[in-house]
C-alpha cells in the first residue's frame, strides 16, 4: 500500500513556543515527469480544485472558439480566474457573455458574496445582492458556455459531467497530467461543476506541461503559450487584491504562472526551467499556503531576495492579539529533498 507522507510545511508561534503546525505535501516535476525535488509523499491523492482552470480552459483557445469570438488577452485570463468579485472580474466576465450573445441567465455556477471585502461591502451599502456574476468560478463557467454556444450544444447542462464540453475538459486535464480519464475520481466542486482528483506528483506534471508544451500538437502548444501569456498579463484578474496568485505574477511577470485551488492547493508552471510545482495543504487552510509557497521558491532560487521582500505579506504573517500587539508568526518550517 503507497504511504501519504505528508511533512510540517508551516508552523504557527505564540510567545517561543510552536502553538500549531500545517502538514502537507510538495512536488516539483519536470516536463519529462520527472521528480525534481519535493517534501512529503508526491503519490499523496487529493483534488486539484481550481488550479485545473488553465487545463479546463485550453480547449476555448485550440478549439478555435477563442478566436472566433474574438477574446482578447484579459478575457482569456477571467477564463482561468478564482476571481474575488470585483468591479474589474463582474466586467470582464459580461464582456465575454456578450462576445457569445448569451446573458449572466446562462450560468450555472451559484452565488456567493465577492471574496473582495470592500466589494462585498459596496453591494451592502448600495442595498444589492450578490449575482452569479460575483462567484469566483464564473469566469470559467463562461468559458464553459463559449465552448456550448461554439459547438452548438445544449446550454441548460453543460455543467453536468455527461455533457460533451465536460468530456472534453476532462480529457484535456488528463492529457496535461499524463493519465487517461478513467484513472482521475470525479467530484463536484463548489460551483456544481466536475472536480478532478489526482496525486500532487501529477498536478505538478500538468503545469510542467504547460511550461514546457513543447510535446503537444501545434494546435495545443499554442493554446498553452496564449493562455500563459493572458495570465501574466492580466494577474489582477486570475485570483485579485491581496491574493497571491496575483501578487506573485505581479512582482515576477511572466518567469512564473500561478494558480490557487481551494482546500490549501496552488499550483505553478517555470516556463524557463520546464517546472511544475504543486502543493497541498492537508488541512486546506488558506493560511499556510503563501508561507509554504514561497519558502519552495526561494529554495529552488526561482525568485530574487528583492522580489521575496515584496512578497512578504505573503511570507511570514504576523499574528497579532486584540491589542495589535505582535505575539507570534505563520512560518515556513521545511526543507526540500
């Protein structure tokens, strides 16, 4: 039976002593699939959540539909967003159902207030409710509905994994990873569409791939360099304010393409090094996931002292009492293999 090793990642201070600890699991493969370096068991299984939107949306650009509705760069990269619900995320997403000829009606991804605090404090103030167009996946929805409407399927379902833009979908993310569709457990993530499960040794292969497409058809190869390079360009709209997706493309530009998940996953492609980089926070708590992530990169010197400086927030996190008084820190406390 494989072990699920998973190692003390981030260890959280009160006073001197260690109060808490998150485990967890890293991997960094190359685009051979091989394994470069890691901390815990890569075989450890768990889903990809969200960092699957860049697979999910390369059928969109190799398909054609991209450019036949004429997406720019900032709309391909809402495609591939955990969006916070922001005024810039609500626009670009109408921007791409009206491209289509289709309405915010078409999504079937649910409603949840905007991660964005102040936005979500703005749509309060002025007496409104959240819209579908709020929720953090309706970008890929929408990517989803592009596909429908290219296609000419039926658009009441395609959130189903029956539908053949799902099929394809899932298809595509087992290409990236190197596995066929069978072998990936399906779930249902939170905006109702399938979720995929696959090891953290694989989920880095896929953005190994991505960074290093060389292997595919034309087709994908150069779906795989648009859609990094619509990424980079518009960071603010992959994840957004605060976040780290965003902040760590924002300081490092196009060296690195980041992607966050929920339940503790983010994922990372090194275009100049053919890398992919996941990890998993076993307890999926959101806290550790910036300490752990940098401390990998700093490790496998893929960012300068300068570029971690202007990361720290994300880096070691004071923790302060009621009394905005420093007691303790979030911190990483591993070493790669």
């Amino acid at each position: 039976m494989k072990s699920m090793e998973v190692v003390k990642l981030v260890e959280v201070t009160r006073g001197d002593v260690v109060e808490s600890v998150h485990r967890g699991v890293v991997a960094v493969v190359d685009s051979e699939g091989k394994l470069v370096a890691s901390a815990g068991d890569p075989r450890y299984l768990t889903y990809i959540r969200s960092a699957a939107k860049p697979m999910q949306a390369i059928p969109v650009l190799e398909s054609g539909a991209a450019s036949h509705y004429s997406l720019s760069l900032e709309e391909i990269a809402v495609l591939t967003a955990s969006h916070s619900g922001e005024e810039e995320h609500v626009r670009v997403v109408m921007q791409v159902l009206s491209k289509i000829g289709l309405t915010a009606a078409y999504l079937q991804c649910g409603t949840h207030p905007p991660l964005h605090r102040p936005s979500a404090k703005a749509l309060i103030a002025k007496g409104l409710e959240p819209t579908v167009l709020h929720c953090s996946c309706s970008g890929k929805h929408a990517g989803m509905l592009i596909l429908t409407r290219f296609n000419e399927w039926n658009l009441d379902d395609y959130y189903k994994l029956e539908h053949p833009v799902q099929q394809l979908m899932l298809q595509c993310m087992a290409d990236f990873a190197g596995l066929n569709p069978e072998e990936i457990p399906i779930g249902i993530d939170g905006c109702g569409v399938p979720v995929f499960a696959m090891t953290v040794e694989k989920m880095a292969f896929s953005y190994a791939r991505l960074a290093q497409p060389e292997s595919f058809a034309p087709e994908r190869k150069e779906a795989s360099l648009k859609l990094r390079e619509a990424m980079t360009a518009y960071p603010s709209l992959v994840a957004g304010t605060g976040r780290l997706a965003t902040d760590l493309m924002k300081v490092v530009g196009n060296k690195l393409v980041a992607k966050d998940g929920a339940e503790g996953v983010f994922c990372i492609s090194v275009p100049a090094k053919g890398w992919g980089i996941a990890l998993k926070i076993e307890d999926g708590h959101t806290r550790a996931v910036g300490p752990a992530v940098i401390a990998v990169l700093d490790q496998l010197g893929l960012i300068t002292g300068e570029e971690k400086e202007l990361l720290a927030i994300h880096t070691r996190t004071e923790l302060q009492n009621f009394r905005k008084e420093v007691i303790g820190e979030i911190r990483p406390a591993f070493t790669l293999k």
